[in-house]
C-alpha cells in the first residue's frame, strides 16, 4: 500500500510540474497580456517577465543558428543594434529589452565569444578578397542590409540586458518559433521574433519574420514606440 501511495504521489508531482511549465507561456496575442515566463539568464540570475511589471519591455528572440555550427549573420547584427538602441532610448519609454535565446548557457557563452569575429565577418562580406559572382551579391546585400559597422573586442561585448537562456525551448516553441528546420536549413533555430509590451504587460507589437532579412530595424522600432508606448 505505501508503494502504490509513493507512486500516486509521483505521478501526481510530475502531472502538476507538467501543468507549470506549460502555464508558463501561452502563444501571444495582441492587444493581451504576454503570459509570464520564468528563465535563468547569461550571467547565472532568475528572470520573470513579471519582474519588469510597470514598465515597457521589448522581447527580442534571435534565430541563433543559420545552419549546423554557424551562427546568423543578420542575428549578430540585431543584437549590435539593439546595444545601438539601448543606448539611444537611454532616458525615454522607461523600456526594459530583453534578449532570448534558444540555447544553453555554455553556448550562449560561446556566442559571446565568437561575436566581435562573427561582425569582423560582415565587414569581409562587404568587402571581398575575389570578385566572383557569388561574392559580388553578397557584398550587395550586405552593403544594403548592414548599413552600419559596429566593431567589438573579444572579451569585452556588452551585455547592457538580460539574456535569456530558453535551454528548453519552453517559450520560444510555445510562441510557434522553435524549429529544427527552417528557411532550407536544418539545425535547431527560431524564427526570428520581437514583441513589444506595454506598462500593463499588454502586447502592442509583434513582429515573426517570414524572413531572414525583413525584421524591424532600429528607426522602424523606435516609430512603433512613440505611436504605441
């Protein structure tokens, strides 16, 4: 009789942890409160999205990797524009960005470290050793796309936000974002994502890129704040 009381109770603990998780994070819906999420973040802290109650967030899921070992381009430089952002918002919307990624911690470290490479990457794209036709549209796109040129030291890349380790997968694939092929490439990824929220947690903006290259830029975003927030 113990066993079986044992048992029930486990299966019990595991339905109600099951119940937890998934009531962490529903899909999102305009004009709604964002259900709460909870995550550990880069530097080893806990993070609720119910922590920044009161204020304006911007939720930036990046798509992580482009292909198996390589990281997106276009990811590495929204994130350089969203530290441009953080420090031109500096003062007005009372907005709080928070960046979330798909991965471990240890590969979120490794991100890290690789990023000052990853942007000296854009700036060879833009500017080829051979002038091959595969090189020439890509310096094109490039040049269009990566208008600015930010530039990083190894071991000193700013982490001004949180960054939001969703090892799990638990918001970003109850959002409809996490992918294991996507875009012609089969890797573990997201589609890339931003949601802006206002002072009531309400979401004002959402944005779920139907491609690698038409998320919202800087200027656009900064737009959406001053009509919406």
């Amino acid at each position: 009789m113990k066993t079986i009381n044992i048992n029930l109770i486990s299966i019990l603990l595991l339905l109600l942890g099951a119940s937890i998780i998934t009531a962490q994070a529903q899909p999102a819906t305009l004009e709604k409160p964002m259900p709460n999420f909870t995550m550990p973040t880069f530097d080893g802290k806990t993070v609720s999205l119910s922590d920044f109650n009161g204020k304006n967030v911007l939720i930036v899921f990046p798509r992580g990797y482009a292909a198996e070992g390589r990281w997106c381009s276009i990811c590495n430089y929204q994130y350089a524009q969203m530290l441009d952002l953080e420090r031109r918002i500096k003062g007005k919307f009372d907005l709080q960005i928070l960046y979330v990624f798909p991965y471990s911690e240890e590969k979120s470290h490794e991100w890290i470290d690789a990023f000052p490479e990853q942007m000296n990457l854009i700036e060879d794209m833009k500017n080829p050793k051979d002038d091959s036709e595969r090189n020439k549209r890509r310096a094109e796109f490039a040049k269009n796309y990566f208008t600015e040129k930010y530039e990083f030291k190894k071991g000193e890349v700013p982490t001004p936000f949180p960054i939001l380790i969703d090892s799990a997968r638990t918001v970003s694939k109850s959002l409809g974002l996490f992918m294991t092929e996507w875009g012609g490439s089969k890797v573990d990824q997201n589609i890339p994502a931003v949601y802006l929220l206002d002072k009531n947690g309400v979401l004002k903006f959402k944005y779920v890129g139907q491609s690698t290259t038409d998320r919202p830029g800087i200027n656009y975003l900064l737009k959406v704040m001053e009509s919406m927030l």
